[in-house]
C-alpha cells in the first residue's frame, strides 16, 4: 500500500468521524513476525505504519466494517479452535469484519513474502463458506475505498 493510498484511508475513517489509530512502530511489526513465525507483506506493513485500524473493535466505518488493530488480530485457529474449518487455520490472520463477523477478512501469511490472498469467512454455517476477495492488501483497500463491495 502506498503512503497516498494509506492517507486517503485515514482521511476517509477521520470524515466518518472514526478515531483511527496510529501506526505500529517497525520494532512492534518485527515482533508480531517473529511471535507468529510470518512475514508480513510490504503493502500491509505500509497500511500498518500509517493506521492501526479504525479505533476499538466495535467501532465499525459507515458501511459496517471494523478494522481491528494489530493487537486484536488473531489466527483462525485462535479464534475459531476447531479442525478443519478451513485450509491454513493457523497462518490465516484476522484482521477486519463486517456488520459484526458477517463476514470476518483473513489474511493468508507464510514465513516468506509469497501471495497474501484476502479471504472473507463466513463463521454462521459449518463448514465455514470462504471465498477469494482480493489477491493483495492493495487490491482490498483500493476496492474498499472505491466503495465496491468486498465479500
């Protein structure tokens, strides 16, 4: 994520009268790798040393969406500690929902900076419906901020 597309997203949460936070110092990114044994992407990264979410995890944008903060972020597997729900449950971390986890935006993160697709998780039924969103942070947020609909 470029520095104007973090602003403009910043902009957006402010407009809405949203409190985003501030960004994540690199010293904070580096630990939260090396807890989970994952590389973030540069364009996450980037969204994260701009805007740390959109304030509380309740605090949802006009069109019901709530970016969670690094702190809130979860695995699948934390979040949901069932087998199986889906493939990758414990390198797919959540980040953001919709209308309160309808759906729940994972991201899939590995050891090494290959594809990060974007999933949206719809946790009502059993097994889980998953679907593709976008294929980077860039491509979601870009989408997002064009007011398209993301799941």
């Amino acid at each position: 994520m470029s520095s104007e597309l973090g602003q403009r997203l910043k902009a957006r949460w402010i407009a809405e009268e949203l409190q985003p936070r501030p960004g994540v110092s690199v010293d904070d990114l580096d630990a939260f790798e090396t807890t989970h044994g994952i590389r973030l992407p540069d364009d996450l990264r980037n969204y994260l040393r701009i805007v740390n979410g959109t304030g509380k995890y309740s605090e949802m944008d006009q069109s019901y969406h709530c970016w969670w903060s690094l702190e809130e972020w979860k695995s699948v597997e934390e979040k949901w500690p069932r087998e199986g729900l889906i493939d990758g449950a414990n390198t797919t971390y959540l980040f953001a929902d919709h209308s309160i986890e309808c759906p729940t935006y994972g991201i899939r993160l590995a050891a090494t900076n290959e594809a990060n697709e974007i999933i949206a998780i719809f946790s009502d039924k059993r097994p889980f419906d998953v679907y593709v969103v976008a294929d980077s942070f860039t491509e979601l947020m870009e989408r997002y901020l064009r007011n398209e609909m993301l799941h």
